[in-house]
C-alpha cells in the first residue's frame, strides 16, 4: 500500500501555524483537511473491474454523494486525471454532482495538434478520455497558453514569499528547490539569470476561488481524445522516433512523424489528438479558459495573487 504523500501533509499542516500569524481562522482551519491516498496505478492498461478504489477515492464519492446538480462538489483536478475519472467508473451516478476543475495541454478546439505530449492528458489517456466523455461539468484551463502565462521570477518570490509567513516561506524553499531542477539538466541556476521565470502549472484551476475577476471563459463543444493509427512497420523502438515512425492525422489521414512511442508496445504510436463526437453522440458543452483576464492589465495576475497572500497573511 502507497503511503500518504508526505509532502502534500506537512505543507497541509503548515497552515495551522496562520492564526500565531494573526491571519483569519479559516485558514488555521485548513491545516485540519484530512488528506488520502489515492489510486497507485493509471487508469490506462488496467482492467477496472479488477481495481479497488483507494482511500482518497472513497473520499471523493462520498462527498460527492451528498451534492446535489444544484449545489455541486467542485473537484480540482492537478496532474492527470487518474483519480476522478477512477470515481465516475466506480460510481458514475455523482456525474451530475460534481463540477470538475482540470488544467491540461492545449485548447479543447485545437484538432492540429498532438494533445498527449501535456503530462496532465497523455500520462493517463484512458482517464483523459473517461473525463471528456463522461459528460461531467468541466472548466478546463488550457496550459497553453493560459497556463503558461502564469509564472514568477526568483526576485518576484523572494520579495514576496520569504519570511511572510509558514506557508510563504514552504513555497519559497519549494520554488528554489523544486525537483524539476534536477530533470532539466540546468539545476536552480535555471531560474536565477536575469529574465528568467517560471511557470506555476496548476495555479490556474485555483483562479475561481481566489480571483475570480481574473477569468475569462467561453463555452465549447466536448472532444474526444483519440489516440492515433500507426502506419504499419514503421515504429521499433523509442530510437525511429524522429526517423522512421509514423503515424496518420485523424482527420485527413495523412501521415506524419510520430512524437511518442507506446512505452508499453514499442512498435505503436502514442500520440492522441482532440476530435469532435459524431452529431449523433455530442455531450454537453464544456467551459473553457480563453486567457485570464488581469494577465492584460498593470501587473497582471502573479502581483494580484501575491497582494492576496500578503493580505492574508500567507
């Protein structure tokens, strides 16, 4: 059994430590939130009737359960989907009872592109596409490029987040020592030269709740998420990509060079692309992020966000 990540628990806790800050209780409250374990395996490549639902799952429906259409959960999605698509195939009776928040790859109209090279949709694609076509409410916030237009300097964090409080000075040492440094091959030096900044992936599913006067949205049809057909004997392995291994659109057929390879069928295209439902099976219309609105104006949304958490005390 996977334990609790450790991590998300003791940053949780951190916010107990608001009210010695002289910040408003409901944020000393948050250090109670119970935290789960959720699914240890992807949606993908599993048989799901051979699944147990995991703690945090258990968590989800119950929850979920006790909404109503009209006063829904709202679920924030982070990262792929695995575990809220695992809720509506365990029990998809709370499909009406939640309203998703999930941020992942490009538009929901792009159709041009290959979609499944965002973590957040091709890490599970088989969740991805229990999402799309549950027929759940979603905002969906596109990471690009309204997600990745939410970023922050080192400086930025510095003046803003060191010494103003526990859970500001967590996310300070997370900034400037965030794993991703190591994977990039360019360590924290990355993010220290002049004009650089990083982009803080996920922010965006949280603008609702916070800065509400920041988002802009529009309605849009539902797409599926449909991997692609591989032409035949040309994928062998990871190293034809970019040489021999070729895959057909969707939409036209044509073929083009495949940008990932089904690490579980090494002769198989992974790449998926964002198509329309036949007329006949069209869900309902999703809401979409088209970019968050105080991005345009003095300042734009990162010094919003950090006046907020100065304020609170955060």
């Amino acid at each position: 059994v996977a334990p609790v990540n450790q991590g998300l628990l003791k940053f949780v806790q951190l916010f107990g430590k608001a009210k010695e800050a002289g910040v408003a209780p409901v944020f000393a409250d948050v250090a109670k939130t119970p935290v789960f374990r959720g699914q240890t395996k992807y949606v993908t490549g599993i048989d799901p009737t051979k699944v147990e639902p995991s703690e945090g799952i258990l968590d989800l429906i119950t929850k979920a359960t006790k909404a109503t259409v009209n006063d829904p959960l709202f679920v924030v999605c982070i990262g792929a989907p695995t575990n809220v698509a695992s809720a509506l195939l365990f029990a998809p009776e709370i499909v009406s009872k939640i309203v998703v928040l999930w941020d992942a790859s490009w538009s929901l109209q792009n159709r041009g592109r290959v979609v499944s090279g965002s973590l957040n949709t091709g890490e599970d694609q088989v969740a991805s596409r229990v999402l799309l076509e549950s027929g759940v409410r979603m905002l969906y916030f596109p990471g690009f490029p309204s997600g990745q237009a939410l970023q922050l300097s080192a400086p930025e964090v510095e003046a803003w987040y060191k010494g103003q409080g526990a859970v500001s000075d967590a996310l300070f040492q997370r900034y400037n020592n965030n794993p991703d440094t190591q994977f990039s091959g360019l360590g924290y030096g990355r993010y220290r030269n002049a004009g650089t900044t990083r982009i803080m992936w996920d922010v965006g599913n949280l603008i609702p709740f916070i800065l509400p006067g920041l988002l802009s949205a529009q309605a849009v049809s539902a797409p599926r998420l449909q991997r692609v057909e591989t032409v035949p004997n040309t994928c062998h392995g990871f190293e034809t990509i970019g040489t021999t291994c070729m895959a057909y659109y969707p939409s036209s057929k044509e073929k083009y060079p495949c940008k990932e390879i089904d690490q579980y069928d090494l002769t198989r295209c992974n790449d998926a692309f964002y198509v329309d439902f036949p007329p006949e099976e069209r869900k309902r219309d999703l809401v979409e992020a088209v970019m968050l609105g105080g991005l345009s104006g003095p300042g734009g949304s990162g010094i919003d966000l950090l006046h907020k958490l100065q304020a609170a005390g955060l």
